[in-house]
C-alpha cells in the first residue's frame, strides 16, 4: 500500500468514527423518548413534532450544504457541523421548555447535515476510483454501529441518571474525538505535489455525469428522491417508534433496547457488505433489493408479540435499513454521473430529510388516533414497497444522457 492509499484509507477510518458518534446518538433518540414524555407529560405525537424539527432542518439546509462542498474544503464544514451538533447536545441536557428542544433539534439538524452523511458521500466518491463501494460500505458501517453500541450506552446512562446525563454523554465524544480528527484528517480532495489547487483544478478533466439543472429533467432523479423520501420516512418511523412500541407488547425497556441495539449490529454488517455487492452488481439493483427486503421486514414487525418474529424483524430489517447512505450515491453515479454529485446529494438529501420528518409525526399521530402502532406499520411496509419500484423505474447514465441531447434541439 503506498502513502496515498494510506492516507485515503485514514480518511475513511476518520469519517466512521464521525458517523458513529454523530448518528449513534440519533439512531438512540427513541432510548430517550419515554423518558421525555413521562418527564414533560407531553403526548408521543407531540414530541414526535419536535422531533421532526431536526430532520427538517437538517433536510432543509442539505442543498446549501451540498453547495458549500463544492466551494470549501470538506473538513471546514465538517467541523462547524460536527460543533453544532455537540453544542445541541449539551443544549438537550438543559432544555426545560417545548420552545427550547424546538430550537435546539433546529440547530441540531443543521449540524447533522454538515457533518455526516453527503460530506462523507463526496470525500469518499472523489478520493476513490477503484473499491469505492468497499470505501463507502466502511465509513457508513458507522451509522448502524453507532446505533448499536451507542443505544446501549445511552439506555444505562438514561436509567440510572436521567435523559438530561445521557444528553451530556451524547457530546462528549464528539468534542473529545470527532473535531480532532476531522480537523486533522479529513480533506475533499488531494491535489499532487507542486501544485496548487486551482492549477490541479485546471488540468483535471471533466467528470462524467450532469450538472444539476440537467439532472432536474430526468426521471432518475425524480424516482430517486422520491425513493429516498419515502423510506426515510418508513425508516425513521420505526426508528424513533421501536422502543416504545416494543414495550407497548410487554417487553421490559431493557429487552426493548437490546432489540434495538441488534439491529444496528446487523446493520452494520449489511452495510459492510452491501458495498462489495455493488461494485459487483451494481447500486441501482441492490438498492431495490435493499428496499424490497426492508419492505418484508417491517410486515414481519407486526408480530413482534412473538418473539420469533421481533427476532426475524431485527435481522431482516437490520441487514437492509442503513444500506442506502451507501447505495444512493452509487445509484447517483450510475444514472446521473458525478459531476454534480454535491448538489444533487443536497437536493436528495432534501427530500430524505423531508422523509425523517415525516415518519416519526405520522406514526405519532397513527398511535394518538388509534392506540396502536398496526397502522403505523402497514403505511410504512408499503412506502419502502413502491421505494423498490422507484428506483427500479430509474434509467442509467447513458440513456438519461441520450435522452437530453435528443430533446434540446427540440427546445432549441
């Protein structure tokens, strides 16, 4: 291995233990979702709407991001985002009124979206060629192992000391660990020895793929954002739901959690794997499996009274719900190129955002209805369904690209 794969390799070890203390604490929010309630009095779809705001936001500001990583270096915006999110942190574990965790979960988004998923996709899709799949599947394994080891942790934390103590654990690690190394590691892209960024700039050819306004008449694009919306919000649903819904049946909230935690654990491995199947297969074809198969995964959930199925859940659902950090930029390169790769990923991300929002509202809103979590569940196996048939409809790069040379001189 020369100094440059090595260094490349070191980026990848930085960006997962950024996703791992950053969206570990995210994928243990429903750990803290009881306690807040039982705390405040406030209703589960009351707090599933302050929630929300944090998606949201995140979703919202995911085009500027995009934007900015396409004009300053990735480790910049990583550090103000990743300061962001720490100072969110220990905001929560202060918080005292409804308005407050609102503006707090605001803050929190925006930190979120400039510090994990579309930076990680761009600096691994630019400084990789060969195995970037593989690149990719290691970084973003962060999220799901995040999930596992940090639910667990957080739940200890939370039972014995109280949401506000769990709160502070979640921002430590990030100021003692995820600043230093992005600070020291993490760069966009590397520009050879004697030259200056520009001067790399001028001589490197074009990327292949479509600027963004051209990626806007595509059905590609359209079928992936709509995919990623839709499970998102079928994802994060179950999410920010699971614990609860678990304990609803008679599980004890420690059982609930272990079920939660192993489900990052085989996230993980799913996430590890599935990027060595895409470079083989390809992304748009594992993404609609990784779909349909989440898809099954929550139908088998509606049984989870039976332990067999809650355990089938977990590995079913676990192996697929983190794989399309990995697959959709993949996707991204196969049907719309990488040359507008950080504003399209702004504009997905936008929509997956959306979805994070949405999920855990509506099926806070289904339980406040019905009493149950039933609805919930079916809603949310037939969005990742028609997720599959999205991306199924969408088209490679070659077609979509041949598809706007014949019409322009029609608009000409």
């Amino acid at each position: 291995m020369t100094q440059h794969d090595g260094r490349k390799w070191a980026i990848v070890g930085a960006l997962f233990a950024t996703l791992f203390l950053i969206w570990g604490p995210v994928n243990a929010s429903s750990v803290f979702f009881i306690p807040v309630v039982n705390h405040f009095g406030w209703s589960r779809g009351f707090f599933s709407l302050l929630v929300a705001s944090a998606p949201l936001a995140a979703g919202l500001s995911s085009p500027v991001v995009g934007r900015l990583l396409d004009r300053v270096s990735a480790h910049k915006t990583m550090i103000v985002g990743a300061s962001m999110v720490a100072l969110s942190y220990l905001g929560l574990s202060r918080a005292t009124t409804a308005v407050e965790f609102l503006l707090i979960f605001i803050v929190l988004g925006v930190g979120i979206s400039a510090s994990t998923i579309i930076p990680t996709a761009l600096v691994i899709t630019r400084r990789f060629r060969e195995n970037r799949g593989l690149a990719l599947g290691i970084a973003f394994s962060g999220i799901p192992l995040g999930g596992s080891g940090i639910s667990l942790f957080a739940n200890y934390i939370v039972l014995h000391h109280g949401f506000r103590a769990g709160y502070l654990a979640m921002a430590l690690p990030i100021i003692l660990i995820v600043l230093p190394l992005v600070t020291l590691l993490v760069r966009t892209r590397p520009v050879p020895a004697g030259e200056t960024t520009q001067n790399a700039a001028t001589k490197s050819s074009p990327l292949p793929g479509l600027e963004l306004r051209e990626a806007f008449r595509t059905r590609s694009f359209w079928m992936i954002a709509l995919a990623d919306l839709l499970f998102a919000a079928a994802a994060a649903g179950i999410r920010v739901h699971l614990v609860p819904y678990l304990t609803d049946l008679g599980y004890s909230p420690t059982l609930a959690a272990e079920a939660f935690a192993a489900m990052f654990m085989f996230s993980a491995i799913g996430s590890f794997a599935v990027g060595s199947f895409a470079d083989r297969f390809g992304g748009r074809a594992m993404l609609v499996a990784a779909f349909a198969v989440s898809a099954a995964g929550i139908a088998i959930l509606v049984g989870a009274a039976h332990f067999v199925s809650l355990a089938a859940f977990v590995v079913v659902f676990g192996l697929t719900r983190e794989t399309t950090p990995v697959l959709v930029p993949l996707t991204i390169g196969e049907s719309l190129g990488v040359r507008g790769l950080g504003s399209i990923l702004g504009i997905v991300a936008l929509c997956t955002t959306i979805g994070f929002a949405a999920g855990p509202a509506i099926a806070g809103r289904i339980f406040d209805v019905t009493g149950s979590y039933s609805g919930a569940l079916g809603l949310f196996a037939t969005l990742a369904s028609i997720a599959a048939l999205a991306i199924r409809a969408s088209l490679p790069l070659a077609e979509e690209s041949l598809r706007i040379a014949v019409e322009r001189p029609a608009v000409a």
